[in-house]
C-alpha cells in the first residue's frame, strides 16, 4: 500500500503544494489516471508525509535577491519560477506576496549591467526554472542544433551583401544601409517602450496573444523563433533584439499587419519615417538597391513604394520611379489593392494632379482597369477635379460610365469638357445597359440636374422613351415639354416599372408613368402633346398579360387627383391587365374608399363577385348608413350574381366571415343558402361556434377541418373554446388526425390542468415533446424571474403520471430552467429541481435527439445526445448528475461529448468526460460558414484553440489517433492547426507522438501543414516539415486550394518561395508549368513583383539547366544524373 502511494508522491505534491488545487480536484484527477482513493485517505497520508500548505518561511530570507531572480526568469524565460529555502518549497502565492513591491528594475538598470555577472546566491535558496517556450521549442525541433538554413536564401544574400560586395559592377549595399544588420542595436535604454511594443505588434495577433504571460523581450525571441531564420546558432536567444533586422525581414516578405493598434497610416508612417532615417530618400540610393536584383531588396522596395504612394509621398515616389518602377504596380491602399494612378484619384487636392502627373511621365496606363475601374471613374466618384483635369490633358478615353456617373458628381462646366472626350455622341440617350447603370442623361434628369440636361441637349443628346418616364417625377412642365419633342418615339412601353402592386411588375406606357408620378401638370402635358397615349391599343396589345393601365398606376399610388384626369380623358377601365383585378377591386383591395367612389360616379360597375375583405372595406363605409343590412344584402346578391360559381364564392367568402367572427355577414350568407367551405375556416370564437351549431353548421366543418381549428383555438390560448369543442367532438383528440404537434402538445403549456386532465381521459398519448412543451412553459416563466407556478406543476405531475420511457429532449430543456433572485439582479443559478423531478419519476435521459431541441442550434448537423447539449451549454450541475453510474451513455455518445468540451468548456469539463472512457476520436460539427460545415475531433479541437494542457491530457490515452484525416469546410488535422496558429509547442508535441507530416488537406479549402506554414510564412517550421519530410509539391484541396508554392507567392513570402524552389517545387514539365504560371499569377495579381520577378528568374536558370542537362545526356549517357543533380 505504502508503494503506491509513494508512486504517486511527487505529483500528488505538485499539485497540491505547487498548484494550490483542492482535496476533491485531486482525488478525481488521480483517479483518472487508475489511483482511487477517498478524501480521508488522502487526509491521513498527507499527515505522514508532512505536508501542509501553510509553510513558514525563514525570516532571514534575502527577498530582494528572490525577487529580483524570479522576476529575470520570468522575463528572459516567461515561466514562473520554483523558490525552495532550505530544502522546503515555499507556494507560489506565498513567493509573490513576499517579493511585492522588490521587483521593479528599471530598463536603464536592466541594461547597464548587461554582461556582468550575477550576484552570489545566498546560502540555502533555490530558484528553479522550466526552460522557456523558445528553447523548448529549438530542442525538439532539431536534438539541440539548430536548424540548417542554405546561404542562397534572399534573407541571408541580403544581410551578406551590406558587408561584402561580391560583383564589383555593383555598388556594395553597406554605403545604402549604413546600420550594420548583426549588431544589437534596437534595446537600449534610451528606447522607448512604444517602439518595442510597435515591433512585437508587426507579428500576428494571434501569436502574440498567446504569449502574453512572458515579458517583451521573451515574446520577441519566441516569435523570431516562429518566423526568422538564424545567422548563426542562438542568435535569437540573445537578450537584446535587433528591431531594424526584424522590421526588414518582416517587410520584405509581407509579414507587417495592421491591427487595432498600430493602423495602416501608422505603419506608413513609420516606415516612411525609417527610409529617412537611412538617408534613402536622398540621391540615388534606390537604384543602388534595385540595381542589386535582390529579391529582399526589391520587396522591401515595394512595401516603401507603396506607402509613399498611400502617405503621397512623391519625393520618395519620384526617387523609386526613377530607380526603375513600375508605375502601373498594384500597391496596398486603403480601399485595397489599387493602381498608383487610382490613389492619386481619390487624393482632393493639388497633391492628387501632381501624383497623376509624375506617374504619367513614368508611363502609367491612364486607362488600367483595376478592380472594376479605371482612374478616372475613380477620380470622377471623388469629385476630383484636380486628377480628372489632369487625366483629360493626357486625352484618356471617356466612357459612357463615367459620363453617367459625372452627372451626379461635377459642375456643368467640367462636364462638358468630359463630353468634349466623349466619341459617341449618339449614345449619351440610350440606356442600353443593364443593372444600374443607365445613361448620362437619364442620371442627369434623375437628378434634375438642369444645367447639364440642357448640355446634353445642345449637343442634340437622343431621348428615349426610359428617360422621358423618369423626367415625369423630376424635372418641371416646362423642360419635361422639351424632353417630350426631343424624343423621336414616345409610344414604346417601359418595362418593370414599379407601381406599388404587392407583387406586380409590368409595362407601362409614357402616360403610366406620369400616372405614377400623380404630377396632373406632367399628365396634362402628355395628353396634349400625345393623344395617341389616351388608349393605345396596339401598346396594350404588345403588353399583354403584363401590360398596367394608367388607372391601375394611379389606384396604387393613390393619387386620386390624377385619376380623375384620367378618367376624365376617356381612359378605358375595362382593359383587364397585368394586375388580374378590375380597377373596383383593386381600390377595395387598398382600402381606398375615395378611388372606388371615384369609380363608381363615372360608371364602373361590379364585374365579379367580391371576396369577403373586399365586402368588408364596403361594409365599414356603409356602416353608418340606416339599412346596413339591406346594403349587404345588395352587395352580396350583386356578387352572386356576376359570379360563375356562386356556391364556391358564397362557401368561401362564409368561411372568411366564420374567421373574423362576423356574425351579421355569417348570418346572411346562411339566409342566402351558403354551404361553408370547411377547409378555408382557421378559426374561430365561442360565440361563432356556439351560433354555428344553432343553425346546424358547425358538426360539418369539424368533420372535414376540426383537427386544425382546434390546435389553433389552443395556440391562441382560448382554453374555455378548446374544452368546449373537445366535448362536444371528442373525435377530435384522435392522435391519427395530426402530425407532430397534437393538441395535447398546445394543452402541456396551458397551466391549465383541468383541459390537460380531460385530454388524458379521452385518451391522449404523453411523448417527449408534449413533456417539452410544459417545460418550456416553466422555462419562460423563469426567463421572467417568475417561479413555477402550482398549475404548471400540477400540469407536469399529470403529463409524467401518464409517461415512461425515455425522453433525452425533455431532459435538455429542464437542464436550461434557471431561478432567479429578484433581490439580486445579477444574481442567477441553475435550477435543478425539475430535471431531478423527471429523473425520479422514470424519465430516461438517454435516446436521440428530435427536432424539438435539436433545431435550437440552427446548423445543418444535429446534436445526437442529450449529454452532448450539456456540455454546450456548459452545464456542470447537470453533467454531474446526467453521468451518475446508473446512467448508460455509450462510448461514441461520450466521445462526441469530450469533443464538444474541448469546443466550449472548461478543462473541468475535459476531465470529468475522460474519466467515463469516451471514444476518443469521435467526429462533432464545431463551424459553420456559408453553408459549409467543418467535423473536428477533440484532439484537433483542443489544438485549434491552443489548449496545450487538455492536448496533453489527450494524447495520453494510447487509442487517441493523432492522425485523424482532415474533414469538411476548412478543416485541418491537429498538426495543421498547430502550424496554421504558428504554436511551435504544440508542433513540438505532435511531432514527438509522430504526428504525420504528409497529411493530405481537407477537400474545401484544407491545407497541408506544409501549404499552411508557407502560406503563414512561419519559416523555421517549413523547414522542420520539410526536414521530417513533407511533400513541397503535394497537390492543393479541390477547392479553393492552393500547392505550397503558390500559396507563399500569393501572400509574398519571398524567403518561403526561394526555399520551396530549391527543395524541388515543381516548375518544369506540364504539371511544373501549371504550378509556376499560378504563383506567378497570384504573385502579380496581389502586388507581389518581387516574388514573380523570382520565380521568373529560377524557372529561367532552371531551363538552362535543363537544356544542358538534355545535350550531356545524347553524349554522356549514364552520368546525367549527377551531373543535373550537381548543376541544380
């Protein structure tokens, strides 16, 4: 017995000493792992070893020497340190108690004395540190030797050649950038703390978030780790960091966010401000650099040339330029990736014409099109007078577009000098375009922009027929009268007009339009220009099925005014058109007393029989009249009489009025002989049943539709209607009348036991979902800081007294019923009384999910346990009691629920679940996204949100499969989530339980660890992947997928592309070409020229090479291998 506690011993005190944790948190970690004991036990064995939490510490302890140590560690290792005093460990809360207030040291002191050595260790302190995350990490990844980096790599032929200038054609780089990149120059004590904090945030964010326990200096060597290669061998342990080496390299291989709190501007700025510094901005030190044919060289040149261009800094545009660039390179601005010339249209003022003008006389292309546009309908939407001025003195081509636009944009005097450009004059009438798009002068009468309508006219602009309909609601009389006799055509149709209709588009005429519009001057003017538009038959013909009258125009717009003038001009009313309803119905149908009066005065008359709304718009006009009832009576005879089937209208319109209880037309429409049909009848009201069974009606619409009116008498709670239609039908409790939802399922919320009582009398069946929907009751009245009351109580006992079986759906629901302290109004706390009460009376929570509860999480792939939704919700109470022994949830039930904890919960959740031996590997939805569904495993789960010590706890159980292939939208293997977040420990850890490293990618934009790290531009660990051997050429997911070659050159990384090149990335034969010609794409197309102008270069060496290879091997024969393997 003695033995295995003594086993045990250190870690027991580890976490019970060091880690402060509780009696109970041991004794269920320790049984997770097969060590079963009770608290008592642990009690008793703690006395015989001596171990207390509450230690004494010696009072001639040196704290300021502790203090001063732990705080150094944490800083140059961020890890806390362990203090033993004379062989007894003191607790870490007690360490930081006592050394508060001592550990302060000053940048200035931390510095000074860099090199000297420490102070003497008093005599009985121990001051014990883990290794830091970056040392740990370089272990692994290589034995303790650092890793192997080839000289040719752009970052290290860069830093070479400011030292040694190797082509004496070439000006040496050292007299450009006069700070030597090897020294350590950036922390000192004159330094501020913002620009450490400016170079730490040039990495990712989610980096350095994860690292924020560790002091500056720690990040900042960690993260180097992550992303630089070494000069040499620990040049990244050092204790000073070189910020001008880090800011090149970070730069020139397009690793310089912009996040929340260094932006855009401020990144430009700095870097701006950093090329003074050097001087670069003065003489020809750019062509210097360029000269070089670095590639670092020249992508640090890009991201400078492309934030003069933001900050338009035209000096230092004008110096680059000159140097050699290209004018037209793409550059990262603020609305996106932009020409030069773009920017400058979006710059106001005399700085935006200067910036055009420079990048003209370099040869910039006036009319790129870049992003759907070109710079002058940039500068055109800026309102830039400046840069269109400047883009006209240099003839750019003016296009139909960019006149549109400049209608509503620039004065009339700059217009006219943009329709000067403008070839075809023709044109400028006719909206030939589609979408919303239309031409210059149907947007300069949608503006009413006169002065430049009368322009376009000068230059005898064509009117048709779309902008005459848009000048009814714009322009006046006078200019519209103008417009009218330009048009060469007015008797054409206009096609999707909108008129206000519920759901009809149609044709209208000219006349439409001003109908529209309800402008009677327009419409008077129409009628005595254009006649012919009163009644154009042959327009109406033509239109057809879609064809809308003026009069429809005018009813929907209720412009009544101008309907009247319409009538009065002899537009006909009885065209039946687009909108199926005579013009009576269609004002009836708008509850436009006043158009339907208006109608009738000039002689319309009913042409088919009135629905029962319509008849109700009447009857509210008609109720003040002394014969109400003899008007219906009319109105319904009328409607009879026209109709074609009276008694389907009559059955109709009846069971319309059975719906809004309308007893008076209910009563008349039975006098008239009207049979009701059943199935149009919803609803109705006690009154209205109780009458309808008065006069014999009502057993035939319960035979045919009961079954819905009851279950909607019961959702609008009319509890005395339910129980009264239940005893006079009691068929209707017949659970084969419904699907789903019976009326027992509406009755389970009621609170209301005696209708709840009977239903179960005649017969209703209690299931999950009718138990569901009495706690969801109770579950409302707890969101409303309300206790259950006795009736929902009452309701449940009486469901539960009738159920048995299980119910996993019921079980969810009672889990998420809350109490609440009204005194307290943040006070809330789980509620577990119900759940206990399901749970007593037999209630089983195992099963599979319905959609009941299900449906909840709105995505695509349901939740199959009721432990599953536990555990989402993050319910500890319940898990507790839902994993008693006498529970059974299977492995796969388990494993899907460990998963879900690694998701959402804490590492409490992780733990409790492992002790209940879950399928390790089980598959769970955990993201949705644009209707794509990623499937994860815990393990992968766990490394996605970077949770190293749950990770661990994973791998430690032997059926835990690291390798889980990568499934749905994104997803990743747990080794490619490590890379893509860049975590060299968890890499490390995977890698040591021989993670694979040739893990093919997801089909939906997966990736391999591979594509992943050089898409990051995480280097070192490229590296080590390709070291462990992984496939530089593996194949891309099938969608949206990218080989690892083009995925670096799409995202700039020029160290990662000339790495990948000469670990063999394909370039040559068909498959090699496919793949050079896309990473040379993505490099152009995202403003990488740097990296294309690379792979141009390699892929030119390469040919040569092959060339000569294939002339050796008509000579040589066997020894072509080696001597290609030698030349490449």
């Amino acid at each position: 017995m003695a033995d295995s506690w003594d086993a045990h011993r250190a870690e027991i005190e580890q976490l019970y000493i060091q880690e402060n944790r509780t009696l109970k948190y041991i004794a269920e970690f320790m049984t997770s792992k097969g060590f079963r004991k009770t608290k008592s036990q642990y009690e008793t064995q703690f006395k015989k070893w001596g171990l207390r939490k509450k230690q004494t510490v010696p009072r001639n302890a040196n704290w300021d020497f502790i203090a001063r140590r732990v705080e150094k560690r944490k800083r140059l290792h961020g890890k806390e340190s362990e203090v033993v005093i004379d062989e007894e460990t003191i607790p870490r809360e007690k360490v930081r108690k006592l050394q508060y207030g001592k550990t302060f040291v000053s940048t200035a002191a931390r510095f000074s004395g860099y090199g000297a050595p420490s102070p003497k260790t008093p005599e009985g302190v121990v001051v014990r540190t883990p290794p830091s995350i970056a040392r740990l990490a370089g272990q692994a990844w290589s034995g303790g030797l650092s890793l192997a980096w080839s000289p040719s790599l752009p970052w290290l032929q860069f830093t070479k050649l400011l030292h040694v200038n190797q082509n004496r054609d070439l000006p040496a780089l050292s007299s450009v950038i006069s700070i030597p990149l090897s020294s350590e120059v950036s922390v000192q004590p004159d330094v501020e703390k913002d620009e450490l904090i400016h170079l730490e945030n040039a990495f990712p964010l989610e980096i350095r978030s994860k690292l924020l326990h560790m002091d500056t200096d720690s990040r900042m060597k960690a993260m180097l780790s992550m992303f630089m290669p070494e000069e040499y061998e620990g040049q990244h342990q050092l204790t000073q960091t070189n910020r001008l080496s880090t800011e090149l390299y970070m730069l020139s291989n397009s690793l310089q966010p912009y996040d929340e709190l260094h932006s855009f501007w401020e990144y430009n700025d700095r870097l701006l401000a950093m090329i003074r510094t050097f001087g670069w901005h003065k003489g020809c030190q750019f062509k210097i650099l360029l000269a070089s044919q670095e590639p670092t060289v020249e992508a640090i040149v890009e991201k400078i040339f492309s934030s003069a261009v933001c900050e338009v800094d035209i000096e230092v545009m004008k110096l680059i330029l000159e140097a050699g660039m290209d004018p037209n390179s793409l550059v990262d601005s603020e609305i996106g990736l932009r020409t030069p010339l773009q920017v400058a249209a979006t710059v106001t003022d005399s700085r935006g014409a200067e910036m055009a003008e420079l990048l003209i006389s370099r040869k910039a292309d006036i009319q790129l099109i870049q992003s759907g546009d070109s710079a002058l309908r940039m500068a055109i939407g800026y309102r830039n007078g400046w840069v269109i001025e400047v883009l006209l003195r240099h003839n750019v081509v003016v296009d139909i577009q960019c006149l549109a636009a400049a209608t509503s944009k620039v004065d009339a005097n700059l217009f006219e000098k943009l329709l000067a450009s403008f070839a075809d004059i023709k044109r400028l009438g006719y909206n030939e375009l589609r979408g919303n798009v239309k031409s210059p002068l149907f947007s300069a009468i949608s503006a009413n922009k006169e002065k430049l309508i009368e322009v376009l006219l000068r230059h005898n602009v064509v009117v048709d027929i779309l902008c005459l309909a848009e000048a009814t609601r714009t322009v006046d009389a006078n200019l519209f009268e103008t417009l009218l006799k330009s048009c060469p055509d007015v008797t054409g149709l206009i096609y999707n007009a909108d008129i206000k209709f519920p759901t009809q588009r149609g044709n209208i005429t000219l006349l439409g339009a001003a109908a529209k519009s309800g402008r009677l001057e327009i419409i008077e003017t129409i009628l005595r220009v254009c006649p012919g538009l009163v009644n154009p038959r042959e327009l109406e013909a033509t239109g057809g099925a879609d064809y809308v009258s003026p009069i429809s125009a005018a009813i929907a717009n209720n412009h009544m005014e101008a309907l009247k003038a319409l009538l009065d001009a002899g537009v006909d009313i009885n065209f039946v058109n687009g909108c199926e309803e005579p013009p009576l119905e269609q004002a009836l149908a708008r509850d436009n007393f006043r158009a339907y009066e208006i109608l009738v005065e000039s002689g319309v008359t009913i042409t088919r029989p009135l629905s029962y709304q319509k008849l109700r718009v009447l009857m509210r006009f008609i109720s003040g009249e002394e014969d109400c009832v003899r008007s219906m009576t009319q109105l319904i005879g009328e409607s009879a009489r026209v109709s074609h089937n009276v008694t389907e209208w009559s059955g109709e319109v009846l069971a319309e009025a059975i719906n809004n209880n309308d007893l008076l037309v209910i009563g008349l429409l039975l006098d008239f002989g009207a049979t009701v049909v059943a199935t149009k009848v919803n609803y109705t009201w006690k009154k209205t049943a109780q009458y309808l069974d008065t006069r014999g009606a009502l057993q035939a619409i319960l035979d045919e539709n009961g079954d819905n009116i009851l279950l909607t008498v019961l959702m609008m709670q009319n509890w005395d209607l339910a129980q009264w239609l239940l005893i006079r039908a009691p068929l209707l409790q017949d659970e084969r009348l419904y699907s789903g939802h019976t009326p027992l399922c509406s009755a389970a919320s009621s609170k209301q036991p005696e209708l709840v009582r009977l239903m179960l009398i005649y017969g209703a069946k209690v299931t999950d979902r009718v138990l569901c929907m009495a706690i969801n009751r109770m579950e409302e009245d707890a969101i409303c800081g309300e206790s259950a009351s006795d009736e929902a109580l009452e309701v449940l006992r009486l469901l539960l007294s009738g159920f048995t079986g299980p119910a996993p759906n019921v079980i969810v629901m009672a889990t998420r019923i809350y109490s609440h302290n009204l005194s307290l109004c943040d006070s809330t706390r789980q509620d577990t009384n119900v759940l206990q009460l399901l749970l007593s009376e037999g209630v089983e929570p195992t099963g599979t999910l319905g959609e009941v509860v299900a449906g909840d999480l709105n995505d695509p792939v349901q939740p199959q346990s009721a432990l599953e939704l536990v555990v989402w919700d993050r319910n500890r109470l319940a898990l507790d009691i839902l994993t008693q022994p006498h529970y059974h949830w299977g492995a796969q039930a388990l494993g899907r629920c460990l998963a879900v904890a690694c998701t959402v919960s804490g590492e409490d959740f992780v733990d409790s679940i492992l002790q209940r031996n879950p399928r390790m590997n089980e598959y769970v939805h955990t993201d949705f996204e644009y209707g794509n569904v990623n499937f994860s495993t815990a393990l992968q789960i766990a490394v996605r949100e970077q949770k190293v010590s749950v990770v661990r706890k994973l791998l430690g159980f032997a059926d835990t499969d690291i390798n889980c292939a990568a499934k749905g939208h994104r997803g990743r293997t747990a080794l490619q989530h490590a890379v893509e977040k860049g975590n060299l420990e968890l890499i490390t850890m995977l890698l040591n339980h021989d993670a694979d490293v040739t893990s093919p990618p997801a089909e939906n934009r997966g990736a391999t660890a591979l594509q992943l790290a050089a898409i990051k531009g995480y280097l070192p660990i490229a590296r080590r992947l390709l070291d462990l051997g992984a496939d530089v050429n593996a194949a891309g997911a099938d969608i949206e997928g990218r080989m690892a070659l083009e995925g670096a050159a799409e995202h700039g990384r020029v160290d990662m592309v000339h790495m990948l090149l000469e670990e063999g990335a394909w370039i040559l034969g068909d498959a090699g070409e496919k793949q050079y010609k896309n990473a040379v794409s993505l490099a152009r197309k995202n403003g990488h020229y740097a990296v294309a102008r690379m792979l141009e270069r390699f892929k030119s060496r390469a040919e040569q090479v092959h060339g000569h290879i294939s002339s050796i091997a008509v000579d040589g024969g066997g020894e072509v291998y080696e001597e290609e393997h030698s030349m490449i």
